[in-house]
C-alpha cells in the first residue's frame, strides 16, 4: 500500500508541474488579426482563459499538449473542406461558450474599434 501511495505522490507531482510548465509558456494576451476586414483585431485575455477552461484543447483541438496550434494554421480565410473558415470558427467557438459562461456576446464587446 505504502509503494501505491509512493506511487501515486510521483505520478500526481509530474502531471502537476507539466501544467505549471505548460501554462508558463503559454502567452498572457494574444491579438487575434489574421482576418480583420470591417471590424478591429481582437486582443485577447490568453491568461484569463486559461484560468477558467480546463484544458487547452477545448480550443486548441488540434494540437499536442504543449504544443499547441494557432487558430489560423488550420482555419484559413476561407473553409476548406470539412475545416470551417477562420472567422465562423471563432465566433462558433468563442460566443456559444461566452453564452455558457456569461462572457461577452456582441460584436463591439470583442472588436474594440
């Protein structure tokens, strides 16, 4: 029992300081950009977020844990194929879980002019 508990101390240890290090990486703020056409960039809490969604790939879908993707490697101007297009991808994303989780909903609230 003792060698379990032992055991159990490392592996919960490991997982703990591999977040810690994964969040320290992890950018404070992020200026979303890539596809501003009538509406301003969006400057984005990062830090914030990852306060409150408990694993990277509620957003990050496609990348490795620690290894994570920006948005636009995959979700390009326009959709390709099965992958939605930049712009729905982030309002899909961000405004049904900000409606979940009471965050802001309107355009003006992220697009900052």
């Amino acid at each position: 029992m003792r060698k379990f508990a032992t055991f159990l101390a490392i592996v919960v240890a490991v997982m703990f300081s591999a977040g810690l290090v994964i969040g320290a990486s992890a950018p404070e703020k992020v200026t979303i950009d890539f596809v501003k056409k009538s509406k301003s960039a969006v400057e984005f809490n990062h830090k914030g977020h990852t306060e409150k969604v408990k694993e990277c790939k509620e957003c990050h879908h496609k990348g490795e844990a620690g290894k994570e993707e920006k948005c636009s490697n995959c979700h390009k101007a326009k959709a390709e194929g099965k992958t939605a297009e930049f712009k729905e991808a982030m309002h899909t994303k961000c405004r049904d879980c900000h409606k979940k989780a009471k965050g802001p909903t309107k355009c003006d609230d992220c697009h900052k002019k």
